[in-house]
C-alpha cells in the first residue's frame, strides 16, 4: 500500500483507502494534509522530549539537594540589586552575632554522680529494701517476740509479783498469779503488746 513520494523520499501511507490513479506511473505526492499531520506529530514529539528532559534534570537536581535551574530574568534593576545586597550584608551580621555551639572541648566537665563517694553520716541504698529500710523512722519490729515471751514473763513476774503480795496480802499464790497474768496482758513489757503496739501505733 505503500508508495515512494518523490518530494519526501519516504513511503506514505494511506490509512484504508486507494490510492490515486498517480500511483500507477509511481510518482505520487503527499498531500498536504498528511504533511501538516507529519509536522504536528514531529514538533508534539519535540515538545514531549524537552519536557521529559526538564523532569529528569529538576527530578536530578531534587535528588542532589539543589535547586532546579531557573531562567534568570532579562534585566535586573538598581532596586533589586540594591536589596540582595542589602540581604546579603543582614546575613553576614546575623551569623556574626550568633554564638556558635561549644564543642565538648570547651565546656567544663561535669561530675558524675553515680561514682560520687558518699560522706560521713550519709547512708547509701542501692536497692528498694535497703531504700526502704533508710526511710523508715521507727524502729526495727521484732519479728519472733514470742521467742522472749517466757523470759520476758519470768522478769515481769520477779519485778511486779512482790508489790501485788504486798497490796493483797490476804490473796493465795494462784490468785495472785491470776492477776499477774491480767496485767502482764496489759503490760507494754510484753513482746507481744510492743509488735501490736509499733504496729498500731502512729508516726
């Protein structure tokens, strides 16, 4: 279906249709109108190329951190360059005044604290229980006071049983153990009543 143009030195094609009886002496002709449509596909092509290249160099300059290029304006007036000059001057002075960090070299050392030497009548705790044991105010509470419940009783007993011999000398032995046991019950002396007594008592 195709034949060479003369004018073009290319094969034309005729989208479906016959061509021309010119064809047969096989001289034949673009017709303008396949002209105009070759040009406008070439100059779309063009554009198209220009602006994939402009893509890529604005995507390059994106990924290299600059900006991409920009077409300087034509002329530039006194007022514009009077301004950056202006600006740049203003820059100049604002880093000057700015105070540059230290470095590590310049500034003082600290003490470090976890490796401080604790001083005399300080008391150092290092976990929860020794924390705990340093913060409390009362004392230590026995922990087995019936242990001492028998000695405890037998000094109580020596201490307290003459004065009641005395009071109720009409008392037999047993009563007045009786009520010996009734106020030893009471009695801050018992371990007992001083574990329930710490315990109950307020700060």
């Amino acid at each position: 279906m195709g034949a060479r143009c003369l004018s073009q030195g290319c094969f034309c094609v005729l989208l479906g249709t016959i061509l021309m009886p010119q064809e047969v002496l096989g001289v034949t002709r673009c017709s303008p109108f396949f002209q105009e449509e070759r040009e406008k596909r070439r100059l779309e092509q063009l554009e198209r190329k220009k602006e994939l290249q402009r893509l890529l160099e604005e995507e390059d300059s994106k990924l290299k951190g600059k900006s991409p290029k920009q077409v300087a304006p034509g002329k530039v007036t006194r007022a514009q360059i009077e301004e950056s000059i202006r600006k740049d001057q203003q820059q100049k002075e604002n880093t000057d005044t700015v105070e540059k960090e230290k470095t590590h070299l310049e500034v003082p050392l600290e003490e470090n604290i976890n490796r401080r030497v604790p001083e005399e009548g300080t008391v150092e705790a290092r976990t929860i229980e020794d924390a705990i044991a340093v913060l409390s105010v009362a004392n230590e509470l026995d922990r087995h006071p019936e242990r001492r419940m028998k000695a405890a009783f037998t000094a109580f007993e020596e201490l307290n049983l003459p004065r009641l011999k005395q009071e109720n000398p009409n008392m037999r032995l047993s009563q007045l153990k009786q009520l010996l046991k009734k106020e030893w019950m009471k009695s801050p002396d018992n371990p007992m009543n001083q574990r329930h007594k710490a315990y109950n008592s307020q700060k």
